[in-house]
C-alpha cells in the first residue's frame, strides 16, 4: 500500500489477557476506534507496544491481525528495534511478508553506535527491503541522535523517507525543513510538543495518548491543517495533562488506565512492567478522570475545508 507520512498515526499498546496472553479483541476493537476516528496508519510494536517484551511470533500476529483488521483502510507499520544489523534486516524482511507497508526504526539497541555505525546500520536493512522507513530520533531515551549531516547521507536511501522527530527541540522541525525541504517528512514523536510542531510544520504526529483519546488527537491535527488555531488551541490545553502521562517512565501503565477509563483498553501489562500501584496510580487516576469530566465538545472535524478558515 503507497501511503503518506502525514496525519496522525497512533502508537497502539499491545493488548494482554490476564494471563499474559495477547489479548486481539480489545486489541481489534482499538485499532478499530483509531480508523473510525481518522488515524492515517497505525504504528505496532514500538515502546508503547511493549516490543522489547515481545516474541516474534507475536510480533507476527499482531501485524497480520492489524492488516486482516484494518490493513485495507490505513497502512501497518511495524516498528524495528533490534541489537544487531542482522536482526534488523531480518526483522524488515518479516514486516514485509507478514504484510506492513511501513517500517519505524530505531537506532542499534544497548549499543551506542557512533554516527558512522548508526548511518551503516540504517542504510543495511534500507537496502534489504522496499517498505518505506521512518527513523525514529529519540536521544533523550535511546542515547543515539541522527543528526542533519547523517540524514543527508541516508536520504541517499530511497526507503528512509521519514523522521520521528522526538528530540524535544522543537526547533530542529524547522532546521530539518530548512534543510531538507520535502525530500524528508517529519513526524513529531512528542505528545507534548504534538500542536507545535504542527504549527512549526511538521507533516503529521506519532501519537501515544491517541490510543485513549483518538477522536480528540485528530482533531487537533485536522483543525490546525485548516488554521483553526484556537479551536485546536483549546482542545490541546484540555489535553495537555494527559499528554504529559506519555513524558514518563511509566507512560505504557499511564495510558493503558486512560484506555481504561475511555473502554479502549485494559491496564494488564507485561511483567517486569506491573500496574500502577499506590499513591502515584491515584496521582494519574485524578489526571484521567478530570479529563474525563471535562472532555470537549468537538466540531465536525472530519469535513472541514480551507475555506473553514473564515470562521
């Protein structure tokens, strides 16, 4: 499936039972709410997807219930984070076969490659498949950040087409546009940084909180598309103490009690990950339930036009 890197793209959590088994019915019936709500793709297996917990066979399963799910309306894109070149490759072969239209890609794993090594690393598994990739640049948790000059070389590469921008500068949205215009695309990976690097002209969002709140993050990006900057200004500071339950070591736990509190979800996470326990579980039962309390009323999001612009 030819897509575009635009819109919002939701990093779905991965979905277990009570017994530590994947759990594909509230699974489908997520993905499900994210296309009904606008999401342009769905993203698997990244850090809100519990990836580093999961076997490939799952990884396998869920990527082919996604496409058997929705795979005909957006694209899949599986996300590879892996410790070696080989793994990598191997692991864009199978998104390949197992039916993704897009790769997410991370840095080497645990190793801090240098920036000749990260660019080797890339352009590898780059050429050993012809799904598109967008490079996941997150130095703030991965250690390893892909600079301007690295992207000038990978973009040699006629898969890498795409950045998530996720390092917290949002400056860099328009020093990455400066320099590369349209030949890169650029995801904000933030969700608390989502409206403004929007605004700076980033081309679409990699969403966490989406996965409880998909109507809302897509109006947001629709609305400000238009220029309708306050009403997307408004619904984004009702969203923002939400959002900041993402910037948190503990954000799969937070946002699987959003899913939670919107019937999206279930809060069963994969050990050593456990549950929120204490006075920080009700610290973010407070923020999710305000938020509940004082949901906005949206506008009819999905029809608006350029021509909205007079309103």
């Amino acid at each position: 499936m030819n897509f575009q890197w635009k819109g919002v793209m939701p990093a779905v959590t991965t979905k277990f039972t009570t017994e530590d088994q994947l759990d594909l019915e509230f699974f489908q019936k997520n993905i499900r709410a994210q296309v009904d709500a606008g999401v342009s793709a769905i993203v698997l297996g990244g850090t809100l997807g519990e990836a580093s917990t999961l076997s490939k066979d799952e990884k396998m399963i869920l990527t082919q219930t996604a496409v058997s799910h929705v795979g005909s309306e957006v694209p899949v894109i599986l996300n590879i984070a892996e410790q070696t070149t080989k793994g990598a490759v191997q692991a864009a072969i199978d998104a390949q076969e197992w039916g993704a239209s897009g790769l997410m890609m991370l840095p080497p794993m645990r190793y801090k490659a240098t920036d000749y090594e990260t660019v080797a690393y890339f352009q590898a598994v780059a050429r050993a498949t012809d799904l598109p990739i967008m490079v996941y640049n997150n130095p703030v948790d991965y250690g390893v950040e892909v600079t301007p000059a690295m992207f000038d070389e990978l973009l040699k590469e006629d898969t890498i087409q795409a950045v998530k921008e996720s390092t917290r500068d949002i400056s860099n949205v328009t020093r990455l546009r400066n320099l590369f215009g349209n030949r890169l695309a650029i995801m904000t990976g933030v969700d608390t940084l989502g409206l403004e690097s929007l605004m700076m002209g980033a081309d679409g969002w990699i969403a966490g909180l989406v996965c409880a709140f998909p109507a809302e993050t897509v109006a947001i990006y629709e609305l400000q598309k238009v220029g309708r900057h306050k009403e997307a200004t408004e619904i984004y500071q009702w969203f923002l103490p939400l959002l900041e339950l993402d910037i948190n070591p503990q954000l799969v736990q937070n946002i699987k009690l959003a899913e939670v509190a919107t019937g999206l979800g279930t809060e069963n996470v994969r050990p050593p990950r456990l549950p929120l326990q204490g006075p920080e579980r009700e610290r973010v039962l407070s923020i999710i339930e305000a938020g509940i309390k004082s949901r906005p009323q949206l506008p009819d999001y999905k029809n608006l036009t350029v021509a909205d612009l007079s309103t």
